[in-house]
C-alpha cells in the first residue's frame, strides 16, 4: 500500500521532491534522537569515570590453542600458565567486579582449558550482578563443546544468565584452514554448527559467527557470505588488528588490510556494502575507519566500562594497546584499576584515535557523517 502511495508520489516531480524532503526530514529526526541519547550516554559515563566500576570483563581464559592463525602470535604465548579456577575465584572477590553484568570468555581456544567448567562456575557463583556470558570458540573440537556447552547452558540457567556463542570463521574451505593454520578447521567448525543447531536450545540462548577480515580473505568474502546464508548463522565482520594481548605486533605486515592497496579497496567497498543492507553504526564506523583511519566510535574500556583480566592474572584496561597494571591476584583489582587513571590518559592520547577495536556504536561526529551519507545517497 505505502509503495503504491510512493510509487504514485514518484510519477510526479511536485511529488518527488515532496517524498524527498519528507525523507529528509524523517533522516534528520532519526538523527537529532540518536545525537542526543548518544550525547546524554557519553556525558553519563565520562561524569561517573572516575566512580565508574566495569560492566565487562575480557576474560582469555587460556593461552593454549591448537590453531595458529595468520593475524595472531598467541603461539609466543603458548606455553604460559593460565589461573585455575580458585585463583579465579579469589580475584572476582574483589569489589571491582561488582557490577559486572557480562563477562566475553576466549582464549587461546577456551575448550581447551581443562577446567573450564570450574572456572565458569567462579564466575556465575562470584559475580552477583552477571546477566550474560559471551564465548567465542574456534569450533574445532565438536564434541567436547557439545558436552560442555550443555553443562555451562544449565549452570547458567539455574541463574538466568544468557550464554551466547560465536565462533570463528574466517573463509569457506581451504581459506578458512589457511587463515586459522589448521588442516580441517572448516569441516570442523562446519560440523559443529550443525551439531549445535540440531539442538540449541540446550546449549546457548544464541549463536554467531566471527569474520575477521586481512588482506589474505577479503579476496573471497562472497563465499563466506553465500555458505553463512546457507546454514542461517548471522555473522559479524570485524578487521584483523594489533592486538597486544595477542602478541601479533610482528605480523601485521603479513595481514593488514593496510599493507594492501586492492585490499583495502575491497574491504571498503565490502563495509559500505553491509552499511546499505543493514543500516547499521558499526559497519558504517568501520567504513570510516578504512577510509580514514581515523576512529569515530566510543569505547567501553576507555570510558572504564570494561576491564581486561589474562590468564596471567594480569589487568588492563583494553586487550589491546593498554599495559599490564598488575598483578589482579596478588593485588586487589580495585586498587589497580583506579590507581592507573594515568595510564588511561595516555593510552586516550596516543593510541584511541586509531584504533580500531571494540566498534559497536558511532561518536556524535560518526553520527553526522552517517547522517549525511543517508542524505547523499537518497538525493544521487
Ligand atoms: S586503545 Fe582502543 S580498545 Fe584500548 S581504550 Fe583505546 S579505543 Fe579502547
């Protein structure tokens, strides 16, 4: 019926332009409303900064992992020890955790931590206020994440916690097994897709799957794309990026989008593309930043939202450019957080600005850019 009127409207010019400018109009709205929560929200959190406790934690579980993927240097790492769950338990005492409402667990590859069940129990045991827990897995070992899933799912249950799923892939057969190292990964974590679908209800309340996207895979998204589709598991796209906690300094010439003129090229035609289809804040943030480098998102770490622990029980703001604060088992998390606020303003100064981490939603100045792109593409 609407497309009718529209279509109608569209016959006449006097009616065209009336369509266009009530559109307009309709665009500057939508806006004005975003600006102004968006406003409101970042006043909120820069006021209660320094009374500010985490809503999240970055908990990598474990260092170890059986894949050795082409944007991570987590095999530096490998053959460090992770806490156990007492450990774990003792530092989730801490006041710091107290308002912490979700909790994103990864690794290495979580299911390999042989007592990961034990320290998923310290976690929705010790954090009073948790509502959701968040694993990424690279899917490999189907088994042993059916099984455990199903013990996590019911744990969390007993508690209404939401545990959501995503795993790991980054291309369609052999570009899947070339970006995660690993001979297999994707007949592996094809399989357990389905295994989780024939029954997920038992096993988590959702499940995704990750894409990061280097210079190697954006050659071929579209397959990622088409197979996604097919087996109806929403994914969500991300840019491969220096990573700290994963050591991948050394390597990001190999894997940069940025290291590669037609890669770069393509990446952004992608994200534009995925901006048109979803209309969504994170895709155009994402856009911008390839376009410009420059970041035009808020971050939760920065405004004390977010908390890292590493499995060597040491703290950070982000996983990504913040140093080791210390040490959150022999010293109280509280402490550490609050006494570092130093540290925060030099990683805002130096390294917020380009990154490209943790891109959910658009800053005030990402929103007008949003807003005009709307305008432009309605009016060309
Ligand atoms: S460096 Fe990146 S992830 Fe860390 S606080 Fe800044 S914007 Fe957030």
């Amino acid at each position: 019926m609407l497309q009718n009127i529209k279509e109608k409207l569209r016959r006449h010019i006097f009616g065209h332009r009336l369509l266009v400018f009530m559109q307009k109009i309709h665009i500057w709205l939508k806006f004005l409303k975003r600006i102004q929560s968006r406003r409101i929200q970042l006043l909120k959190q820069s006021i209660l900064r320094k009374s500010n406790l985490p809503s999240t934690i970055q908990l990598p579980i474990t260092y170890k992992c059986n894949f050795n993927c082409v944007m991570c240097g987590m095999h530096n790492l490998i053959g460090q020890k992770d806490f156990n769950s007492e450990e774990l338990r003792t530092i989730l005492k801490d006041k710091l955790y107290s308002r912490v409402t979700a909790v994103g667990i990864n690794g290495g590859e979580p299911f390999l931590k042989t007592d990961l069940l034990d320290c998923i129990n310290a976690i929705v045991n010790m954090l009073p206020s948790l509502k959701s827990l968040n694993i990424i897995s690279n899917g490999f070992f189907t088994d042993k994440i059916i099984s455990q899933l199903t013990e996590i799912k019911k744990l969390c249950k007993l508690k209404s916690i939401k545990v959501n799923l995503s795993l790991s892939v980054d291309g369609v057969k052999d570009m899947q097994d070339f970006m995660r190292g690993h001979k297999d990964a994707f007949t592996h974590v094809n399989q357990t897709i389905q295994a989780i679908q024939s029954r997920q209800n038992e096993l988590c309340d959702s499940l995704g799957i990750i894409c990061t996207l280097t210079r190697h895979n954006i050659t071929r998204i579209n397959e990622v794309e088409i197979w996604a589709e097919s087996t109806g598991v929403n994914v969500s796209y991300n840019i491969a990026t220096i990573n700290r906690r994963i050591d991948n300094f050394d390597k990001f010439e190999h894997f940069s989008i940025f290291t590669d003129q037609k890669a770069l090229f393509l990446a952004r035609e992608f994200f534009y593309k995925l901006f048109l289809k979803t209309d969504s804040e994170k895709y155009f943030a994402i856009f911008l930043y390839l376009l410009t480098r420059k970041r035009y998102a808020p971050c939760e770490h920065l405004e004390c939202s977010g908390v890292t622990l590493t499995p060597d029980m040491q703290l950070g703001y982000c996983a990504t450019y913040s140093k080791n604060l210390g040490n959150a088992y022999l010293e109280s998390s509280y402490k550490i957080f609050k006494g570092n606020k130093k540290h925060l303003r030099e990683l805002e100064r130096k390294f917020c600005g380009g990154c490209s981490h943790y891109i959910y939603n658009l800053s005030p100045s990402g929103l007008k850019l949003f807003r005009d792109e709307k305008i432009r593409r309605m009016i060309t």
